[in-house]
C-alpha cells in the first residue's frame, strides 16, 4: 500500500479524534485498501470487516478507548479495529505465524477486550464486564458489536435476557448485513433514531414517564403508542421486550449519523440496543457481489477478486468428498437428511441442498439446537447426516451426550476441520474432539486415511444403527481414486498395512499418512517399522492391536488431537486392560496447551504431528528401549 494521508498518523484512537469528522470517509477509505491488499497475501475474513469500517471508525472516535471497552462478536469484524490501534503497522503479518491474530485476543492487545473466535459470545460477556466495572465502581463505557447471524444462538439472548434484568449500562451494537429496508423507511428511521436519542429528548422522556406514572391509564396509553410507532417501523419491540431500549435502524456506512446518535446514547445508563445495517464487502466490489465466498477467503487477486491457483493441487478437497457422497447416498436412501449450523458451503451441502431441498436443514449459528434437532428426526425413523466443524461440536457437547446417545439415536456427525486447521488459530483448531467424545457411551467414532475411506466411513456411519462420528482434516485429500462402489467397513476392525520388527506404528487419520512416510525414512535407516490404520478410535481393535505389540513391543500411536485423554491414551488404557506386559508406548500428537495460529506445514513441524515427529519419536524409543534382540 502505497503512502497514506490520514491512516499513517493514527497509532491509537486518541489519533483518530484528532480528525476532524469531515475527512473521516477518506479514513474509511484508505483503511478499507488496506484490508483488502493485506487479505489478498493471507486470506482471512474479508467481507465482514470491509462491511464495519465506518461503524469501527464511529465508536473509536466517540469512546474512550482502553478504558471504554469494545467486545466484539467473533472477530470476523474487527480488522478495522486491530488498525486503529496501535496494530496498523504489523497487520501485514495478519494470520501468520507469529503475527496478528485474525481475531480479537487480550493477549495481543489491551484494546482487545475480550477474546472471541465462536459467535454470540459478545453480549454475555459484555454483561459480566459491565457488571464488574459496576462493582468496581468504574463508570467506563461496554459496547458489544454482535452480526445479525450471530442472533440466531441461543446465547446472544440469554445474555439480553440477563443483562436487561441487571438493567446494566450496555450497549449492544447489532450489525445487521442482511436485512433489506426500504429507502423511505430507512431515512425516517435513520431521522426519528438520531432525535430521539438526543439528550433532551431522552431526559424529557425519563421526566414524562415518571409524571405519568402516577397516572396509570394514561401512561399505558402513550407506552402503547410509542411501542405501535416503533413495532411499525422497526424490529424494536424484540428488543424491548428484553428491557433494552431499541434505536435504529441507522445507516452503517454515514459516519455522521453514526458518530451522532453514538454521542448521544453513549450516557444513557441503561441497556441500549443500537441496530445498525450495513452492506457486507462494502468498498470492494467482488466482495459486494459475492460476500459468501469474501466471508472467509484465501489470497486472491486484487483487481479480478478470482482465488489464486495452488500448483500442483489435483486431489480434491476433504469437504468436496463428503459433499459428493452424502448426495450419492441420499439419492439411494431417501430417509438420509443432512443438517448445518450456518455452514452449508463450508461442509459441502451446497449440492445436497440443491438436489434435496426439503431434506437440507440450516438451523443457522445454534449447534445446540441443531443436534437435538437432529435427534428429534432420528427418533422419527431418518438418519442425520449433521456436518459440522469439528471446534463448533464443542458448543453441543451436551446435546451429542444427552439427546443423541443417550438412546443410541442413529445420528452421524461429519466433523470437518479435524485436526490443526491453520492461520484461524486456538479458536478454531478441531484439537479435541477426539478427547471429549471418546467418553461417551454407544458413539462410533472413526478418521479416515484418505479420501476413499471417508467415502466407506459415512456409507457405513448411515447404514450404522447408532450415533456415529467422522472426523475428517481441512483441505486438500491425499489424491487416491474413489472405489467404483462404496464399502462397508466392519465396525471396530484396524486395517494393518505392513508389519515391522522394530517397533509398530498405530495411527489414525491424517497422520497414517505421515506414519506411511516415517516408515519409508525409517527403513533407509535400516529401522523396521510396521504401521496400522486403526480407522477406528471407538471402539478399538484390540484383538489386532494386541497380537502386534505381542510381536513388537515398541509402539508409537499418532494423531493430530491433544495427546491428553486422545487416541493415544485410549491405546494405553486398552493395552493395560488387556494385561498386556513388556510393552513401551510412546504418543504422537499434539501438547496440553493451545496451539497458536499459523501455516498448517508450520505448525505440525513445531508440535511433531508430521513423519518427521515420528521419526524423531522412533529414534528416541529404540535409545530408551533396547530389546534383547537387538543386542
């Protein structure tokens, strides 16, 4: 990006407000060429934060920032934010290893309130700061910025619903990119919301209600009035209901009328619903056109918007896999449906969606609801296919348990994004689910090697008669061709693909592969090194994995899941429930910490969770467990 005449000078809000209003659209502009010239090297969530420049721009100019607090929803937002403070000189380094987060972390920043990667977090946690400044006495501001997808969660309204009966001083900022209001009615809302929220008519208000309060009748009378007048023009009366005073909707993208009606709502002392629309890629016309795609992206040419092309990338996509299948299988099984949270391009619904409408569920962002969901159609004879990214399962966690296995319903979880899942960071890395499922009772839970195997596993999850889980890697597959027909595979049966003498290696999922690699490295070393796709982590195959230990007491389990409480442990506790001795294990996978974000190659080098970590594992066990065979 090329010199700036604003932008350059800004190193804190406090720079901001040195601006004169009239030159803050220029702001705006430059800010917005920067977004888009530094997601176009990284990727990263274009459309939702060219979409809330202005409105960032307004509430750093009209807060006090550190001392005010902003939490923001998600982060997908908050680009323009991370630039206006302090951050704008490092954001080329957005969402690479060792640089800025690609969402809002308090470890990065002290303007950074609140860290958040899952939605509808903002407005309880804004209730909990706003009700500990309270506490300590400290009369600084709390504003939560929450999109309108991230209303569809349960959460955003038990936190409304919380922070209306504390009757805190919050403000809620609804960004809403979706709504279509009418131009007349959106001038007259943008008008009647910046008079009244003037600070006359908001005192005059306050004393007339208290005047009329002796009068009950007539009170209720004009209370009615106005709530027919805003339910009219507005969708206030949600709002309302919650005890949040509803203003707007106001132009996202006017400063001025943004900067305004902020001013005057920003002491009001009550809880403040302030409802503003916005257009999501605004300033970037492939973004405007397409904000789908711009949502979540990676690096693009800035003139055309068209994705750059990755050399060399033949195989197809996990996701695109999965895709494919569960339509071949639902054309042959009519009581397959399928089920997302708000997701249904980035778990391959799309084509299932097109081809099954009234089969294809979206409950938008409310994974809670959509398991149960699913097991309400399970317990009436169909077989759910819920697709879902492995780290957003974690927020149902009790559904899965309760609702779905608790009678051993037959739903089938597709977990995408299993495993390290790159530059989104500890947010988003699918790095437990193999712990806290592997606990539940009934659940099957496999990881295919490659792309063919998660074809078998899903065409035996829907022909399997109890709640079954797949957990698959992001991105591309490993390139093998698809069986001419689909397999069913023998619940709980590994697959052993070369016995060893030295040591043997058990391995599930993506990292068979790289177990695969490490045996060939290992052999030039004159190390014999077995390995097995156990396929299976629940339930495992002891009577194979047994007979190999017997064989080759060195074992190496590996995985991209935490090690605590994963594949490996499940290993260790079937090895010694089985009283088998003289055996020394050694796990592969990844630390008791969260991962940071950075480059997928990047980050399984540093954890180990690749060939090289194995061999590095294998080395160290031949070392610290010599066999008298050997010697």
């Amino acid at each position: 990006m090329g010199e700036t005449k604003y932008l350059k000078d800004i190193k804190s809000p406090d720079d901001l407000k040195k601006l004169p209003m009239e030159v803050l659209p220029e702001l705006a502009k430059e800010v917005r060429e920067l977004i888009i010239e530094t997601v176009s090297r990284t990727g990263g969530h274009l459309a939702p934060s060219l979409g809330t420049v202005e409105l960032t721009i307004a509430l750093h100019y009209v807060f006090n920032l550190p001392k005010d607090k902003i939490i923001w929803d998600v982060g997908h937002q908050s680009y323009t934010h991370k630039i206006l403070t302090g951050r704008a000189d490092r954001f080329h380094t957005l969402r690479t290893h060792g640089g800025l987060s690609g969402f809002a972390r308090m470890s990065e920043s002290p303007y950074d309130a609140f860290t958040v990667g899952h939605s509808s977090t903002s407005i309880s946690a804004g209730a909990g700061i706003a009700t500990g400044k309270c506490l300590n006495k400290d009369c600084s501001k709390v504003i939560s910025v929450i999109g309108d997808g991230s209303m569809t969660a349960g959460l955003a309204y038990e936190g409304l619903n919380h922070t209306g009966d504390l009757k805190k001083d919050l403000i809620v900022v609804l960004n809403d990119n979706e709504m279509s209001i009418s131009p007349n009615v959106g001038a007259l809302s943008n008008f009647l919301s910046r008079k009244l929220t003037a600070k006359t008519f908001m005192d005059w208000r306050t004393e007339f209600k208290g005047i009329l309060s002796s009068t009950p009748n007539i009170y209720k009378f004009f209370k009615k009035m106005e709530e027919s007048f805003k339910a009219f023009v507005t969708p206030g009366m949600l709002f309302e209901a919650f005890e949040f005073q509803y203003i707007g909707p106001i132009n996202g993208h006017r400063l001025d009328h943004l900067i305004k009606t902020l001013e005057n709502v920003k002491n009001a002392g009550t809880p403040i619903l302030f409802h503003t629309t916005t257009v999501k890629g605004k300033g970037y016309e492939p973004a405007e056109k397409n904000p789908t795609y711009f949502h979540g992206v990676g690096s693009f040419e800035v003139a055309t918007g068209n994705c750059c092309k990755i050399s060399g990338a033949k195989a197809p996509s996990y996701t695109n896999v999965f895709g494919d299948a569960i339509v071949e299988f639902a054309r042959e099984n009519d009581r397959i449906v399928a089920v997302t949270a708000a997701m249904p391009e980035g778990t391959g619904l799309t084509n299932f969606h097109d081809e099954f409408p009234t089969r294809f569920f979206d409950v938008g962002i409310a994974e809670q609801h959509g398991v149960t969901f699913a097991a309400g159609l399970a317990a009436e004879g169909f077989h759910p296919v819920v697709a879902i990214y492995s780290t957003f399962l974690q927020r149902a966690f009790d559904q899965v348990l309760h609702d779905v296995c608790l009678e051993n319903l037959p739903v089938c979880f597709a977990m995408d994004r299993g495993g390290l899942v790159g530059e989104d960071g500890p947010t988003h890395h699918g790095a437990f689910d193999l712990s806290f499922l592997r606990c539940i009772p009934n659940l099957t839970i496999m990881a295919p090697k490659d792309e063919d195997e998660l074809r078998n596993m899903l065409y035996t999850a829907v022909n399997h008669n109890g709640p079954t889980a797949i957990r698959y890697p992001r991105g591309q597959a490993v390139g093998v061709p698809l069986s001419e027909k689909p397999s069913l595979l023998p619940v709980g049966k590994a697959e052993v693909l070369h016995e060893g003498e030295d040591m043997i290696i058990l391995a599930v999922g993506r990292m068979v592969c790289e177990a695969l690699d490490a045996r060939e490295k290992l052999a030039e070393k004159g190390v014999s090194a077995g390995v097995i796709n156990c396929r299976f982590i629940k339930p495992l195959d002891m009577e194979t994995i047994a007979g190999a230990v017997k064989k080759t007491p060195r074992v190496i389990t590996a995985e991209d899941n935490a090690l605590m409480g994963g594949f490996g442990s499940a290993v260790l506790e079937a090895i010694q429930e089985a009283g088998v001795t003289g055996v020394r294990v050694s796990r592969v996978g990844l630390p008791d910490q969260f991962v940071e974000h950075g480059a997928p190659g990047i980050l399984r080098a540093k954890y180990g969770v690749d060939s090289q970590g194995i061999i590095k594992t294998a080395e160290k066990l031949l070392n610290d467990f010599p066999l008298k065979s050997n010697g």
